[in-house]
C-alpha cells in the first residue's frame, strides 16, 4: 500500500514537470512568432566626421622644462651690531613699505656708547695737555743744552790759554789741572742735558702712541653711536621686522630682511643632456605651477659649471626684469616651472601630442583611415598658428611626413584602420563656428 501511494507521487510529479516545460515551449514560439521584424532602411549610411590638420614643417627649438623657486638677486638680512635695546620704530618702518638706501629702520639705545665717546674724548684731552706741557719742558731743556754748550766752550778756551801758559813757564800746572777739573764738570752737566732731551722724546713717542690709541677708542665709541641708528643697506622692500620696541638686542642678530623684487632670479634643474644644446641668453618662459597659470618671459643669465651626478642634471639662473607696478609681477618665493628654449632650432615636423597614440598616428587617405608609426625625438610647449590648432602641447617627429597629410587630431579606440571617414580641417571647422555665431549676432 505504501510503495503503491509513492509511486503515485511520483508519477505525479513527473507529470506536471513536463507539463510545465511544454507550456514554457509552447509559450516561447508564440512570442517568436508574434514578435514584430525590423525593417531594412534604403538610404546608405553616413561617413564619420573627424577633425584633421595638415602637416606640415615649422621652425621649432628644442625645449627643456625645469621647476624652481624666484628669488630677489638683490636682498639684504640687516644685523644689529651692538647689544643694546630698541627704543623706536619708526611709524613706516614695517613689512611691504618700500624703502630706499639709508632710510631709518629703527632706532637703540646708544646711552652707554656715548659715555665711552666722552670718556676717550677726555682721556684724548688730557694727553693732548701732557704732550704740551712736554712741549715747553723741552724747549727750556734745549735752552739749557745750549748754555752748558756755551759754557763748555768757555772753559776750553780757558784751559787752552792755561796750558800755554804752562808751556812758557808763565802758570803752574796747578792751576791747568784746576781749569781741566771745570771742564770735565762742565762736560757731565752737557751729558745730562742732552740724556734730559733724549727721554722728553721717549716721552713724547709714548704720548702720543697713547693719543692714537685714544683716538682709536673714541672712533670705535663713534661707530657704535653710529651704529645705533639701523639704516637700509639697499632699495626695495621691506620683507619682514624680527623685533619690536623695546626690545634686547645681541650683535649679529637681524632685526629686518629687505628685498628688492625689480630683479628676480630662478635657478631651474634641467637634465644634464641639456648643456651642449644652452647657453647664456636663450629664452626662457616662466609660469607658475597652481590652477591659475601667470606667466613671465626670462632670460638665461648664468649656467652653473657643474653637473650634480646624484640626479643627473645641471642649473641654470633665469633673469626677470620687472616694474614693480600692477598685480602682474613675479614675487620672490614663488614656484615655477620653466621652459628653456635651446637655440634658434630648424626644420622640423610636429603634430599635436593627442594625435599619437601607442606610437602610432592616423592620417586620411582618399578617405580612409590608416594608422603609420612614428617615432617622437621630444616634446615641447607653444603655440603654432600656422595649423589653426589651439593646442599648446606638442611633439616633433623622428622621421618627416608627406607634405599636406591629413593627421587625425583626436584618435579614439573605434577608429581603425580602414575606417572610410569624412575629414574636416580645423581651419574650416572654426571658420563655421565664427560664422554661426556671426549669425546668431545678428
């Protein structure tokens, strides 16, 4: 009874699958054969449109780029060269103000360095009376040097007259021997003058080594006065003030930067390849790096002798120029980005960098696109009006094209090769779009 009940639900089972699966048969071919057919069009279908440029050879240098920081080449750290303390700033005497050479930047006490003036004044005086008073002492010792010589000469003639007197038996020796006495004694008194004058002038080199040295301290007091008063070494700009009124200073430290931005330097690390193509005076175009693009026009005006052998390049110093007026000047600190133009270039042929891709580059023929390879030799920036083609970023081929090739300025991936388009050149496509909007002008 029970393998009879299990075979009955099985077969049951069975039964409504195979229903199930015809109905869904039966379902399937009614809507294949109810489904509406598509209709076939008579009209032939419309060529591609592709935007195309013929080419064509053009003057081009060869470009290197390299990236740099602007700085002023004239600039200035002012110090303070005294240790003392700030007593007054004047009132334009703050950062972005523009300076000229020798205006006050500030000014310290200089309280203490006029009291050592004064006293190496003082001490300067008081020499200058010793070496006076030393003046009239040697002039009575000259005095007196010339009245022992005098006397001296008296008393040689005397002894003269006494020893021949002698000799003709008219005195006695006594008497010479006497007379030779004074002599001598008159000898020693001309011994000590003449020691007296010689140290009055031991005396007065020593005098005045000491005024010298004097004067030495009272122009190092002067300096140090002097020095209390900051002035601009340079014309510009103040960058920054480091300290503030009343303020201790120490010798050496800055107290202000000041920069002149009329000239500006940007040293550029370009690939040491680079050297044999440079040289002082190639152009060079400066922009900034951010989303707002500011451009400026350099020049090379140094090339560093040296290669770095760690990265592989070299250095060159671009020059800027520039009227401090309007917002459109280069400011010290800015990054930049270089382009180097290396020499006068040639002949060459070029195409948009977006027309190459994978080294390949689509051209039309007789209406057909056909891919051909090509080799870049390097890229370079500009603009070339000569292909109507807005385009900024270039490359320049290896090997020439044929002269009017009509290059695919935006390949896609549907594009291959044998794809029958209609070409469009740039000039015509912008010349319509002037047009149209001629017409809606009016």
């Amino acid at each position: 009874m029970i393998k009879s009940n299990i075979l009955i639900m099985w077969f049951t089972r069975l039964a409504v699958g195979v229903a199930l699966i015809a109905l869904s048969v039966a379902v399937a071919f009614w809507l294949f054969r109810s489904a509406p057919s598509a209709g076939v069009s008579d009209e032939p279908l419309q060529e591609r449109t592709v935007l195309v440029m013929e080419s064509q050879p053009v003057e081009v240098a060869r470009q290197y780029t390299g990236y740099g920081v602007a700085r002023a080449i004239e600039d200035a750290d002012v110090p303070a060269r005294v240790s003392t303390t700030v007593t007054r700033l004047p009132e334009d005497s703050r950062a972005g103000n523009p300076v000229a050479t020798g205006d006050v930047l500030m000014e310290l006490d200089a309280t203490d360095f006029l009291e050592e003036l004064t006293m190496a004044n003082q001490r300067m005086a008081d020499l200058e009376a010793q070496l006076q008073s030393l003046d009239v002492e040697e002039g009575a010792s000259r005095q007196n040097l010339e009245i022992t010589q005098q006397d001296i000469e008296l008393v040689r003639r005397e002894f003269s007259r006494v020893q021949e007197a002698v000799e003709k038996e008219a005195a006695m020796p006594r008497e010479a021997d006497q007379i030779q006495k004074q002599v001598l004694a008159a000898e020693q008194v001309l011994l000590r003058a003449q020691e007296s004058i010689d140290r009055l002038a031991t005396r007065r080199l020593g005098l005045q080594a000491q005024v010298q040295r004097e004067k030495a301290s009272a122009r190092i007091a002067q300096e140090r006065v002097d020095r209390c008063v900051i002035t601009s070494p340079i014309n510009g700009f103040i960058e920054r003030i480091d300290v503030s009124q009343g303020e201790s200073l120490i010798a050496g430290a800055r107290v202000a930067r000041i920069i002149d931005p009329r000239a500006i330097e940007v040293p550029l690390g370009l690939p040491a390849s680079a050297r044999v193509d440079l040289s002082v005076g190639n152009m060079v175009e400066l922009m900034t790096t951010g989303s707002r693009k500011r451009k400026w026009t350099a020049r090379i005006a140094r090339i560093s002798p040296e290669d770095d052998p760690s990265s592989r390049t070299m250095r060159v110093y671009a020059e800027v120029s520039q009227q401090m007026t309007g917002d459109d000047h280069l400011p010290p600190g800015a990054f930049l980005q270089g382009d180097v133009s290396a020499g006068d270039g040639g002949e060459a042929w070029i195409v948009p960098r977006r027309s190459v891709r994978k080294d390949r580059l689509l051209v039309v023929r007789d209406g057909i696109v056909t891919s051909i390879p090509v080799k870049v030799r390097y890229p370079i920036t500009g603009q070339y009006h000569e292909f109507s083609v807005p385009d900024r970023d270039w490359v320049v081929l290896e090997e020439p094209l044929q002269a009017g090739e009509l290059i695919v300025l935006s390949p896609s991936r549907t594009m291959t090769d044998g794809m029958r388009v209609e070409p469009i050149a740039v000039r015509d496509s912008l010349a319509s779009v002037h047009h149209d909007a001629g017409s809606v002008g009016e």
